[in-house]
C-alpha cells in the first residue's frame, strides 16, 4: 500500500468513525484531491451533508519504525516462552523479561532460530534456578549477574518472578502454562514524543495556510505510551504551536481500540 493508498483508508475510517460518533451517516468520503486536482498533495475531501460543504482534510502518520516489528516480536516471544515453560514448576508465575539497551530495539532482529535459542535459554535458566526460586512470592534476576546464559542474557536485563494469589482467575494461554511478559524498559518515551512532534510539526505551514482538518492516525500499537497520553500530548503541542490558526479541527486516529474508541478530538 503507498502513502496515497493508506491516507484514503485512513481518511474513510476517520468518516466511519465520525458517523459513528454522530449517530448517522452524516459524513461521506469524495476523495483524494490529487485525483480531484490532478495535484500531488496528501489530502482528502470528505462533505458534511447536514451543512452542505466539502471539508478538506489534511492526514499524517505517527508510526515510529519500530513499533509494529517490536510489538509483533513481543508477542510470538511471550507465546512460545509459554508454551516452552509448561513443564517445570512456573505455572503458578507471572514472568516478566525486561529488555536490555532498548535505543538498539534489539528485539526488532528477531527471527525464527533466534526465537527458539532464547527459548532455550529462558527454559534452561529458569529450571537451573527452580531450586533457589522455592516457594518465593517475588524474586527478581538481575541477567548481569549469569553471563553464561548467552542469548538470554544479551537480550534482557532483568527476569522477574511474581506467583500468582490467584491462578484459576488468571486469563493465560492454557491451563499447565505460566504468563509470559516481555517489556521494553521506559526510556523509550523519549523518542516516542519526539516523533509526535515532528509528526505534528511538519504539517503546520507558515502564516495564512488554513486547512479543514488534520488526521493524524497511528500505524501500529502505542504499547509504551498509551493512547489518552498520546492524546494528552497533541493537546499540548497543538496549543503550543497555536495550530488552530491553520487547522479548524485536529483528530487522532488510534490503531487499536481502547474500550470503544478510536477516533479522539485533539483540539
């Protein structure tokens, strides 16, 4: 799918969500206005039926590179360190694995053989230390302390252990299996607000330039900074760079629902 391409889905979803939010189908996609115009400008028209009037709706992406491959390798590590991890005594454990030097986004590297050697791995160190783990409730493994655990100790800082209170009540991949958590550590916020700036930056025009609407939409999960604090962010960025002054309307459209939203009012 090219930009183009993506903006149209992207600007008929934010219709979609738009009448959703309405109660009817107030709204209705006309198209992109370089088939319109002939022009190559990444933008949408879209009318308002109850008004009468085509609106013009500039898009933009919020999409750190990163994001979708570490997310998707996240959760096939989670699932296969589960389902490897059935047999030797962790059922009743939360386990929660905590990448190492995160700016290096060592988990976007990933392919099939390195998954299954950090299975392995997790599973031979997690059996060697059943005896010293007993019946802990909280045990944390700092990784630097067991060098000999090469990948797992290349890939994660920490390891810990948490037992459940409650195991029947967990949700979990199946009966027999531990919950398996691979996280990221924090410091990646950083980056994640850069890029919502420069996302939200690089539409702004200098003086005069006015627009109906800007869409900004996520490809790919916020998994480090949620969607209300993205939401909250833009808020504060678009107040400080007085965006109203080029844009009537500013929306974000979320990959992912939460509960039942997807589409917010930025400003």
């Amino acid at each position: 799918m090219n930009q183009k391409e993506e903006e149209e889905s992207k600007c008929r979803e934010y219709v979609d969500q738009l009448n959703r939010l309405a109660g009817h189908e107030r709204y209705r996609y006309i198209g992109h206005v370089s088939e319109l115009e002939g022009k190559e400008f990444p933008d949408c028209l879209i009318m308002d039926r109850r008004m009468s009037s085509e609106l013009h709706v500039e898009c933009t992406r919020f999409a750190p590179d990163w994001m979708t491959v570490e997310k998707a390798n996240m959760q096939i590590l989670e699932r296969r360190f589960a389902y490897n991890l059935g047999d030797i005594g962790y059922e009743n454990y939360d386990i929660l694995l905590q990448t190492r030097n995160p700016f290096q986004h060592p988990l976007q590297k990933l392919n099939r053989s390195g998954v299954e050697d950090l299975a392995r791995n997790v599973k031979r160190f997690l059996t060697d230390q059943r005896p010293q783990v007993g019946e802990q409730s909280l045990v944390k493994f700092n990784l630097d302390d067991f060098p000999t655990y090469a990948p797992l100790t290349k890939t994660f800082q920490f390891l810990l252990l948490t037992k459940l209170e409650n195991p029947e009540a967990v949700s979990r991949l199946d009966d027999g299996f531990p919950i398996v958590r691979v996280g990221v550590i924090g410091f990646e916020l950083a980056e994640i607000d850069r890029r919502l700036e420069d996302t939200f930056s690089k539409k702004l025009r200098g003086p005069g330039y006015t627009a109906d609407i800007l869409l900004i939409y996520s490809d790919g999960p916020l998994f480090l900074l949620d969607v209300p604090n993205t939401v909250t962010r833009l808020k504060e960025l678009a107040e400080a760079r007085n965006a109203q002054q080029s844009f009537k309307e500013i929306w974000f459209l979320a990959h992912y629902w939460t509960e039942d939203q997807k589409l917010y009012r930025v400003a």
